[in-house]
C-alpha cells in the first residue's frame, strides 16, 4: 500500500486521505488531492441530507458486521480446517477464542485511540488491516499461521466497533441514540447467522479458506464507503496517552479471560489458571490506583460514580453471562439429552439470534419513549424467564416449548443491549465516547468469557452430559445472574422520553 497523500491545515496537523479533509476554517488555496475534493463533496452532501445519521450508521455498521461474520461459521468449521492444515480442533479453537480475548483486552485501547486522533481514521484503518489479515488466513499454511493472523486481525479489528459506536453516538442526539443502537444490535445478532446461513454452504461447497476470500473484499467495501461518507470527528486534546493504565487493564483483563477459557480444560486448580484468577484482580487493583493519580487517565474513574455508567456496565456484564452461557450450553443439551442431529440442532437455536437480532430495532424505538431503565430492566426479566424455561426442558419436551423459551432469550438481549449502550453514551462527553464505547464492549466480553466457562463447569460438575437435571441446575444460575442484570438496569438513572426532552428544549 503506498503512503496516502497528506495536507496540512494553518495550525501545522497532517491530515491523511483516510480522514475526511480538512476544517472549514483551513487556509483558503490550499490544494487538496484529488480524492479528497470528491470525498469532501459526497460527505458534505450526506451531513447536509435529512438521512445523513443513518448514512453514517449503515456505514459504521458494515465494518461491524464484517469483523462478526466470520465467527459463527468458522467455529462449525473447525473439524474441516483441523482436517486440512493437519492439526487438531482443540488447537484451533484458539483461532475462535483468541479473536475474543483480543479484542475484550484491546478494546479501551482502542476506544482512546479514536478519541485521540478521531474515531473515523481509526475505523477505517482498522478495517485496512481486517482486510489484510483476512487474506493472510486465507492463505495460512498450517495451525500457527492461521491462529497469528486471526490474532493480528481481531486486534486491529478491535477498534472497529469502538470506532463506530463512536460515530454512531455522535451522529445522533442522546435521546435518539438508543433507536440507532437498536440496529447496531441488529448487526451484532444477526451477523453470526447470516454468516452461517452463506458460510456454511460455502465451506461445503468449496473450502474453509473461502470464509476469508468473502471477508476481504466485505472490508474493503467498508473502508471505500466509509472513506466517502463517514463525517470528520475533531480531534482529541494532545495529552499523554495513559501507558501505564492500558498495559495495566490489558494484562489484568487479559489474564482473568485466559484464566477462565482455560479452566473448564485444564482444570480449575491448574497453575496457569488459579495465577490468573490471582494476578488479574492485582493488576485491575493496580489500574484503578494508577487512574486516579494521573492526570490524563484512560478511563476516568469519576464516571463510575454515576449510576447511568457504572449500573448500565454491570446491567451488560450479568446479560452477556446469562446469553452466551445458555447459548453455549443449548446445543449440548438438544444433542446430548433430547438427541437431535446437529443440523436439526442448529435449525432450532437460530431461533435465538432471530429473535434478538429482530427485537433490538424495535427496542430501540422503545426506549425513546419508555428509558433506558424501563427497557433495559424488562430485557432482563427476559432472559431470566428464558433461562427457567430451559432449565424445565426434558427428554419429552416439545419443540415449541424450546423455541419459546430461545425466543424469549433473544427478545431480552434485545432489548438489553441497545438500552444500557445507550445509558453508557449517554453518561460521558462526546469527545469521550470512543473509550466509554470500548469500556461496556470489554464488560461484555468478559460476561460472555464467563458465562460460558463457568455454565459448562457448572453443568459438567453437577452431573454428566445426558443428565437433564445437570442442565437445569447451569440454568437457573444463569436466571440468577439475568436477575442481577435486571436489578442493575433498574438501578440506572431513569431518562427522559424523547418527547419530554424535546419540549422541554423549547
């Protein structure tokens, strides 16, 4: 890739071809690339058009979609991919669950980085280098190549979806933002099943490898049109940036999602584990001592004082446990208890991120009107009634019975997600949003890191695989911690409904 074209405004900044141009109050006569002449023209015709929010959200959300796709449809792929690059499938898993702990690590990083030099430069570079590490899976030649280059891909791509929930916030006034995020919720969802919905018939029909070739040019479509119509963000005060803070979160974070990925195989009382579960509240200890001294903190911790951040990151945290824990331990127990085939498997649990993908739009529109608290505290009733329903599945249960009860745990994610992201965004400035955003993403990764691991050790501790009753009991302590994310949303300050602020504003 050559270097891009660069200008440079009265004050001495550079400016590169990924950024939108220059100010509006930039030295007249100076002369710009051609490129950026034409982007300058269709951006401002977006920003000036009645649709240029949801020009700016679609946009964002493609880049979202493209990091999210790949996971779904890789994961059922393993055994292939193990086949071919003579390896096995428990080594490869960490080309699924290394992505995650990346980018749950990364994230705060990441987020202050688009707050620093703006969030649309940090996206569309980040969708850069998804495109190149896609490519290099493509092309992997054995376990380790594919592994490195699914690290180096989600760790650019981490900053995606930092940067565009940044966008997204900033393009919209704070009682609209949850409508938005409702679509980005939308995305999250339904990204995995359209991946396996094309993935998996692609895989059959050709090779895993195609997974990638498909992601490359879905990146670069991302960076192309979010070139041309994503708008320019200011960029961030010239303060140090928090060295200290983000190794400290990284490791500390880093640690305790390795300690818990690794438990359920290596065993709880393994030294790499109980060393992380021992080092990570040390480092995170560390880190919140560090916060508080330094001037320029990667995350303030001020903001945790306010009920509509610190409640809302809790209210994410209990959600994702709850979701992702039964989302991992449904397919095993329609296979294991009911015997389903694992196509059969699949057709059913779709019916899971349908719902959840579908709802998260309409919850947004409600939380315009109802809150973020009213929504968010609903969508955890949600999930802890989903969770009850499944913990009374048996050998005998209808099939109409586990739709409903998967249904209904899609419908509380739904409702759920774009609330409490909203209460977060809402609770910290606007040159903030870029870290705040990556702060409730990394919660939510560590939710979902649990929720998994410790649901599966539950149900593996109670009993055996074909046990229902060790099901039931994974189950309803998964409704115990979708309680607890309902407590927290309710807890969130109550807001506004639009109509109430927009006459006030008058």
């Amino acid at each position: 890739m050559t270097a891009p074209d660069h200008t440079v405004d009265e004050d001495g900044d550079r400016f590169d071809e990924l950024e939108v141009g220059l100010d509006s109050g930039a030295e007249e006569g100076v002369a710009l690339p051609w490129s950026l002449v034409w982007q300058r023209r269709v951006s401002q015709r977006v920003a000036d058009g009645p649709k240029g929010p949801w020009i700016v959200l679609f946009a964002s959300l493609l880049g979202v979609f493209t990091a999210a796709f790949t996971i779904t449809v890789l994961t059922v792929s393993l055994a292939d991919v193990a086949d071919d690059l003579d390896s096995t499938a428990g080594t490869l898993t960490w080309a699924v669950t290394g992505p995650v702990l990346a980018m749950a690590v990364l994230g705060p990083v990441a987020g202050k980085l688009a707050d620093r030099i703006g969030a649309r430069t940090v996206y569309l570079w980040s969708l850069v280098g998804v495109a190149v590490f896609a490519v290099l899976c493509a092309v992997a030649w054995d376990a380790t190549s594919l592994i490195v280059a699914r690290f180096g891909g989600a760790a650019l791509g981490a900053a995606a979806g930092p940067a565009a929930l940044a966008m997204i916030n900033r393009s919209f006034p704070r009682e609209r933002r949850a409508q938005a995020l409702g679509y980005w919720s939308l995305v999250i969802a339904g990204a995995p099943v359209l991946g396996v919905m094309i993935g998996g018939p692609l895989v059959d029909a050709a090779s895993w490898r195609m997974i990638f070739v498909l992601q490359a040019p879905i990146a670069v479509a991302g960076v192309v049109i979010g070139f041309l119509v994503l708008p320019t963000v200011p960029r961030g005060p010239r303060e140090p940036f928090d060295v200290a803070g983000s190794a400290l979160l990284a490791i500390g974070v880093g640690s305790i999602l390795v300690a818990l990925n690794r438990g359920s195989t290596a065993g709880w009382s393994n030294p790499l584990v109980l060393g992380g579960f021992l080092l990570g509240p040390v480092l995170l200890a560390a880190f919140v001592v560090v916060e508080l001294r330094t001037p320029h903190p990667l995350l303030p911790m001020p903001w945790f004082r306010q009920r509509s951040f610190s409640f809302a990151m809790g209210a994410l945290f209990f959600a994702q446990f709850t979701y992702m824990g039964g989302f991992i331990l449904t397919p095993l127990l329609l296979q294991e208890v009911l015997g389903y085939s694992v196509s059969r498997t699949g057709l059913v649990s779709i019916a899971r991120p349908l719902a959840y993908s579908v709802f998260g739009p309409l919850a947004g529109w409600l939380v315009v009107r109802r809150g973020e608290r009213t929504v968010g505290a609903a969508g955890g009733l949600a999930l802890a009634a989903s969770m009850v329903g499944l913990a009374m599945i048996t050998a005998d249960t209808g099939v109409w019975w586990i739709e409903g009860s998967l249904v209904l745990s899609g419908i509380g994610m739904g409702a759920m997600t774009p609330s409490m992201t909203a209460s977060v965004a809402n609770s910290v400035d606007a040159a903030d949003l870029g870290v705040a955003s990556a702060a409730s993403q990394t919660m939510g990764q560590m939710g979902t890191v649990a929720g998994m691991q410790i649901l599966l050790a539950v149900q593996s501790t109670v009993g055996a695989e074909s046990d229902a009753g060790s099901y039931s009991v994974a189950y309803m302590v998964a409704c115990g911690t979708a309680l607890a994310s309902a407590v927290a949303a309710g807890l969130v300050r109550a807001g506004r409904p639009a109509e109430v602020a927009v006459a006030t504003a008058r």
